[in-house]
C-alpha cells in the first residue's frame, strides 16, 4: 500500500483561482448571507454590475468560504446522483454523455420493445394504465409493478416480458463505462475531498448511481476503496469491512502510518458489478445479473433490504456525527428514502453544514412544483440558517472550485513525472 494519488493529466490540475478570477464559473451562490438571491461571480442577481470586480469578489468570496468550511470538517460526507456520471462524454460524439437520463432510459426501452410491432407499446400502456403522454420510466415500471395484482393470462405474460426487457436494457444503458476512459473530474474531485490529513476521518461517499466511475477514477488515481467487499476472490460484501482501515507499516513492523488516499463508497442502489450467489453477495465482472434497485415506486421497500439496508444505515448513521460536512452534487432529491433521512439530519445536527450542489438549482426553486425539501431547505436558509449553502452549477464546477487541503507531496510529483515519461495519461 505505498501508492499515494498522483494525477498525470493536466486537464485534471485546474486552478480554482485561475477558474473564478477570469470569470469561468458559471456557479451561482445562495445562501444566509446573500439576501435571499442568488450570487454569481460575472453578476448580481441576473444583471450586470457597474463595477464587476467588487461583485465577482463578493460571489467568489462566499462560494470559497462555503466550500472551505464543509471541507474542513472533522467528517466528510458525499451525496451523489446522476449529475456526477454525466461529465462522461461519447467518444463518437463530446457533445452527448455516455451516462442515459431517465427520458434516454425511456426512449431505449420503447424502442426495444415496439422493434417488430409499434401497436405493442400502446397496447402496454393502457394495459397498466399508464397515460400515454406521460414519458417517465420510473412511474411506467412502478404502474407494471401495481398491474401485476390484476392482470391475468395473456397480459400478465406480456407484462412480464416487458419487465424483463426493460430491465434488460437499463442494464446495458448503465453499464457504459470503458476501462480507458480518463475521468479527469471524477479524478480530480477524489484528489480533492479524498485525501484527508491522519486528524480527519475518511471522507464517506453515498451514490445512487449503478455505474463504476469512482472505481475506475479512484484506480487510475490510487486511491483505496473501502465498499464493504472483501480483499478476497471472489470479493464479498461484509459490512465489517467497512471497519477496517489501511496503514502503512514503518520497517520496524511496529510504527504504522495514515495513508491519506482512503475513501467509503456506498452504493445505495446497487452497482452493476454486484450479484446474488446464494446466501452472498459478489463482484463480479460482466455479471448478466446485477442487483440493482431499478427505477420504479418499490425502491423505498427494497432499500430497506440487504444489502441496501446496511448502506442506509451508514448514511443515516453519517449524517448525525457532530462536525459533519455534507456535499450532495448531482442528486435531485426525488427519491424520499434517501431525501427523507437527509432533511431529518439537517433540521435535528446543528453541527451539519451543506452545500447543494445542482445545475438546475435556481430555475426549478422558482416553479410552483418545486421539490418540497428543497424548498424546506430554501426556507431554513433564508431564514438565517448559515449550515445551509445552495451552488447552482454542475460536477465539474465543484471538482474544480473544491480547495485542495493537502499539499501534493514529492511520491506525487514523481509519480507524475513518471507517468509523463511512460506516456500514461489513463
């Protein structure tokens, strides 16, 4: 275990300086020291200042100190959904993602299954009475999953191998991730919240993504990844293992050292290299059987099964340590098993700072549907409560406006060298 992080790329190196004094960024800020708006670091409020410079310092100002202060908290918490997958660009074609949204899982699971008949679609929907115009994936399996109770014959067949399809391509929609593929953000966001001095405890992250991003980041990167499955073959998930820590032994056998490059990762849906073997649960690479929680209303009952029950335990767990910094990126806060748990801790840890982190941030808060914890959250900061920050900007934004706490050492620098030698840009 003598490997510490080094990034060869230097696309990944981004100066967040750099970043937000020539006005990069297009993150906004809100929190309860912006007045009840929304801060950017080119304008304030939507509209263009007299003088740029004493408005961009003030957005870039409180952006720093709300990304500084959770950084730096004794504990480290990670919340991340979609949002995080989708810096991962097509390689036939940079201006698409790789990682499916939900209207990409519903076109790819329409397609399969009205290939040799179109009439099977419409006939499928009035089936489980599904409105037609209603394009969301998730509520088309969760009203499969309530026509099971009365349909019969003919139609419960076909529903089930409409399910079973369905199932079928979501599973190769999110297994898109190649073993070349760089991941310069991904990377660089671990080398920022990951490596953590021998006082903090192990930054912890929680993704409801199935996909190996944070694996594939965290190898090219060499980090270690504690996820609960044993260093064993085949690995095997134990929640034990996420007990256990790693060291560096000094030559004397007896001295040992922190190794900063050490991280939790909790899958709270699944990950497509996990399957079922009996009473076990195992990695297993290109499994045609992946435990996953699919998209539909029964995940809040299945998240409440192994070994989705010992992740949220942990989260839960997590997020009512005191000194406790909470980075939800990417996560959109509509799955209320997840949501729920995280407003309990924000309304009842008074030692819980979070930042928010979503693109669409801004415009949606203004809807009249607004998500209703984000809106409680809103409240709560506008209110006065300063634990609570919202950034309206993407993955890429934070990773690179993240403060990097611990200095880059020589093993680093030479590593970095070295790949630069070997031609290594992986």
């Amino acid at each position: 275990m003598n490997e510490i992080t080094g990034n060869s790329n230097s696309q990944v190196l981004i100066d967040p300086d750099d970043c937000l004094k020539n006005g990069n960024s297009d993150m906004k800020i809100r929190s309860a020291y912006t007045n009840q708006s929304w801060l950017s670091p080119k304008t304030s409020n939507g509209q263009q200042s007299a003088d740029k410079k004493p408005e961009r310092n003030k957005a870039t100002d409180q952006i720093r100190r709300s990304l500084s202060e959770v950084i730096r908290c004794q504990n480290l918490v990670v919340l991340s959904g979609l949002g995080t997958s989708l810096c991962v660009l097509d390689d036939s074609d940079p201006s698409k993602c790789k990682a499916p949204t939900m209207q990409d899982l519903w076109q790819r699971v329409e397609t399969a299954y009205t290939s040799k008949n179109k009439a099977l679609w419409t006939k499928l929907l009035a089936s489980v009475r599904h409105p037609a115009g209603n394009k969301n994936i998730e509520e088309l399996l969760s009203a499969c999953k309530v026509a099971e109770n009365f349909l019969r014959n003919g139609e419960l067949k076909r529903l089930e191998k409409f399910k079973s399809l369905a199932e079928k391509e979501i599973r190769a929609a999110v297994d898109f991730l190649k073993s070349t593929d760089p991941l310069p953000i991904h990377r660089t966001f671990l080398q920022r919240i990951a490596r953590r001095s021998s006082g903090k405890g192990r930054t912890k992250i929680f993704t409801t993504n199935y996909d190996l991003c944070f694996e594939h980041a965290a190898k090219s990167g060499r980090f270690v990844v504690i996820d609960g499955f044993s260093p064993t073959l085949p690995p095997t998930f134990d929640p034990v293992y996420f007990t256990y820590d790693i060291v560096r032994r000094g030559t004397d056998g007896n001295a040992s050292a922190f190794i900063p490059n050490v991280f939790h990762l909790y899958k709270l849906h699944g990950s497509i290299d996990w399957e079922r073997c009996e009473s076990d649960i195992e990695k297993k690479h290109n499994t045609d059987k992946p435990l996953l929680i699919y998209p539909r209303s029964s995940k809040y009952e299945q998240a409440f099964s192994q070994p989705y029950l010992e992740m949220m335990a942990a989260l839960q767990a997590a997020l009512r340590e005191p000194n406790t910094g909470l980075v939800i990126v990417g996560f959109g806060f509509n799955d209320n098993h997840i949501a729920e748990p995280v407003l309990s801790a924000i309304r009842s840890n008074l030692g819980l700072k979070v930042v928010v982190v979503d693109p669409y941030l801004e415009s949606n808060l203004k809807k009249e549907n607004a998500n209703k914890y984000l809106k409680v959250i809103m409240q709560m900061m506008d209110q006065g409560d300063a634990r609570l920050t919202f950034l309206n900007g993407t993955f890429e934004d934070i990773a690179r406006e993240i403060p990097d706490m611990v200095a880059e050492t020589d093993l680093e620098k030479h590593m970095v060298r070295m790949r630069g030698i070997e031609g290594d840009t992986a």
